[in-house]
C-alpha cells in the first residue's frame, strides 16, 4: 500500500493519536515488520545513492569525456548541471506535494523511469541542446523526483521516536554508497566510454524498481504518544505563513551554499595554501566522511531531545560554523583552513538530519513532503550561488578571502535569527473541524 493512503475505519487516526502507546499487536502487521523504520532508512539510502548520488557525483568523471567527445567546452558542459540544480528543486516540490496527495510508490518509480530513459538517451546525444534537455531535464529531473523528499518523507513516516536515528542512517547509506560507487563509474568510464557506463546505469536503475515497489509496500508505523501522531499538521500554504518556516530554509539555504562554495574549491584552496595536490585531495576525501558520525550523533541525540530546543542546536551548530569560516577568513594559513573544512565536514552532517527533524516537529506530518520539498526548491540560489562567488572573489582578488568571510557573516546570520524566531502552533483546519486533541 502506498505510504501515505489513510485505512481503516473513521477514526482510527484519531485513536493513533492516543497518548497511550501503540499495541504490540499493531507493530506485528506483517506490512509494518517489512517496514521497520532502519530498514526503510537503509533501504532508501542505498536507491538514493545509486540514483540521486550518480546524478551529483559522477559529473565530476564524466565532465571532462562528454566535453571531449562533443567538441564543448568545460563550461558548456557545467551549463547542463546548473540547469539540472535548478530543476531539481522545483521538481522536488513537486514530488513532495504528489506524494503527500497521490501515491509516493508512483511518484518514485516514474521518477527512476524518467532517469533510466534519460541515461540511455545520453548514449546518443551529439550536441549542446541534447546535452541540455536529456541531462538537465530527464537525468536531474528524474532523480530529483524519486529520491530526494519522497525518500525522506518514507522514513519520517516509517519512524516514531527514532525519527532522528532513521535519517541519520538514511543519509548515512547515501554517503557511503555514493563515496563507494565513484571508483567503479571511474573505472566504467576508463574502460567502455562515458555513453556506455550511462546505458549501464540505465539497466541498474530499472534494476531498482523492486526495491522501490517493496520500500512503498509497507504501511507506516502506528505511532502513540509521539510528536509524529500528536502534531498539528500544517498545510504548506499556513507552515509559509509562520517566521519559523523562512528561519528555517535561511539557515538551510546559509549552510548548504558555503558548503557547495567550499568544496568545489576545496583542493584548490589547500594547493594555495602549500598543501601539495595528492594531500589536498585525501584531505578533501576524509574530510567529507565526517558526515557520517555526525549524522549519526546528530540522530540519536535529536531522538532524545525535547523538540523546542533542537532550533536552539541547530542555531549553536551554525555560529561555531561561522567562527571558523571568519577565523580563516582573516589568518588565511593552512592550518585554519584544514580546521575550516574538518568543522565544515561535521557542520554539513548536523544540518542535514535536523532540519528535517525540525521541519516535521513544527509542521507535522501530513504535508511533510510539501514542506521537505519547498525547503529543497529554496536552497537551490545558495548552492549555486556559492561556488559561483567563491570563484568570483579568487578571481577578482586573488584570494578565497572575501568569499570565505562573506559565508561567516551569512551562516552567522542564519544562526542568530533561529536563536529568536520561536515556531509557532500552527491549526489545520480538517482538525479543527473534527476536534482534534490541542485545538480546543
């Protein structure tokens, strides 16, 4: 059954929202073992990887042949991946929306439908403007649709009170599948040509839709007692409307932007500095798996924290970001940059889990993948605009300086507007109607 679909008989979600626990006997369901909440985050994290983690890792493998073998330039080839970015975000809203309305199985398989046709069209484009329609629209597009919000929005609602724990491993089985399928796109590339590893990539995707069926077959967890039953769901119209909800994709677009600008001038940033090329890039590649631990520490204590103070958190994780980004901006030495891009590597893990925490705490559940999704669709001018100011300021000044500094003061921002900005309470009007528990 698609996750999403209301059953049972009238009133039974009322009685999910019991503050007593759910039965033992309700967990039982054949369809919840299947969905149990790490296995769906699991799950959901190695498809993305394959599919969403092909999309944004191997442009950097496959840049340099495509422009090659079309007689383009590196930039017109770069031109293809920004028009991806920007549809990306506008297609992450609206998968997000479908799912919460329609069916998120269908949304997902047509997604990697769309992605696998477009792969296998990428073996025969000869020119800029197939470049730019097959992969800006059908690849990125299609990845952007099954494997963004409406992963994310299959684990919020699979999970209880290990929301935290679920995405932390979700995006923890991201990161490790995309850092370990990079060599074997390498490698496919170096031995039968870029057009070839796309077919091949192709076949893998349609390979997936199983998984995917399986993944959206499982009903979601009854949940008792928890903020996932107990919240006051808003529709994304009322959750734009509270300052809590432009606090909050601020900070994420703050942290998600400098992030981008900073890694794509990671290596040549070090190389400035002294560093030689080889420790450059080891640097830049263990400093990326620091993610993963602070994803998962990140998980399990927002599992354990009451929901008002994880704002508070993610407001101290931000102004520690932005000191380190100033201190470097102004000692410009190679040591406080390697401090710079170890505090980024564990920032870029924090951000990701908890917004996402934080966004269905306030907002509830019923219109999490709208929500997800317009938080995706806003970040996309910091991830572009990031990489782009970085490379404007060398340019101009010689000097990642004033980018890096530009980046503090911005993340700085975005850190002291959530210390102030409180959510609010936001009624929907469906529970104010059939009298909800909160809303008397």
């Amino acid at each position: 059954m698609p996750i999403g679909k209301e059953t049972g008989a009238p009133g039974q979600e009322r009685a999910a929202a019991s503050p007593h626990p759910a039965s033992p006997a309700a967990d039982a369901r054949p369809d919840a073992a299947a969905g149990s909440p790490l296995r769906v985050a699991a799950m959901s994290g190695l498809l993305t990887g394959l599919g969403y983690g092909f999309v944004q890792m191997s442009v950097s493998a496959l840049l340099k042949p495509i422009a090659l073998d079309l007689s383009l330039s590196r930039s017109s080839v770069s031109a293809a991946i920004s028009i991806g970015a920007l549809l990306q975000g506008a297609v992450a809203l609206f998968a997000g929306y479908a799912a919460d309305r329609l069916n998120a199985r269908g949304v997902v398989i047509a997604g990697t439908i769309v992605m696998a046709i477009g792969l296998l069209a990428m073996s025969s484009i000869e020119g800029p403007v197939g470049l730019y329609l097959v992969w800006g629209v059908l690849v990125a597009g299609g990845a952007s649709c099954a494997f963004t919000v409406v992963m994310d929005r299959a684990v919020l609602l699979h999970s209880d009170d290990r929301r935290g724990i679920s995405l932390a491993v979700r995006f923890t089985a991201v990161a490790v599948t995309t850092t370990l399928q990079m060599p074997v796109i390498v490698l496919l590339i170096e031995t039968v040509g870029w057009r070839a590893t796309c077919v091949i990539w192709a076949v893998l995707m349609l390979l997936t839709l199983p998984a995917a069926a399986f993944l959206f077959t499982a009903r979601p967890r009854e949940v008792g007692g928890s903020l996932l039953a107990l919240s006051q769901s808003a529709t994304l119209r009322e959750a734009v409307r509270s300052p809590f909800y432009w606090a909050l994709a601020f900070a994420y677009m703050a942290t998600t932007g400098a992030a981008s600008g900073v890694t794509v001038h990671a290596v040549a940033m070090l190389t400035d500095r002294g560093w030689s090329a080889m420790a450059a890039g080891s640097i830049v590649g263990a400093l990326v798996l620091l993610s993963i631990p602070s994803r998962l520490v990140t998980g399990h204590f927002s599992d354990r924290q009451p929901a008002r103070r994880l704002p508070r958190f993610l407001a101290a994780v931000l102004i520690v970001e932005s000191v380190c980004f100033l201190a470097d901006a102004g000692l410009q030495t190679g040591a406080s940059l390697f401090v710079l891009l170890f505090a980024k590597g564990i920032a870029t893990g924090v951000p990701t889990v908890l917004i996402v925490v934080i966004a269905i705490t306030s907002f509830g559940k019923d219109s999490v993948g709208a929500i997800q999704g317009s938080l995706l669709f806003l970040i996309v001018p910091g991830t572009m605009a990031g990489p782009f100011l970085a490379g404007l300021a060398f340019d101009r000044t010689g000097s990642y300086a004033s980018a890096i500094a530009f980046f503090g003061v911005v993340i700085l921002l975005a850190g002291a507007i959530l210390l102030f900005v409180r959510p609010l309470p936001v009624r929907h009007p469906a529970d104010l109607r059939e009298g909800a528990p909160g809303h008397g």
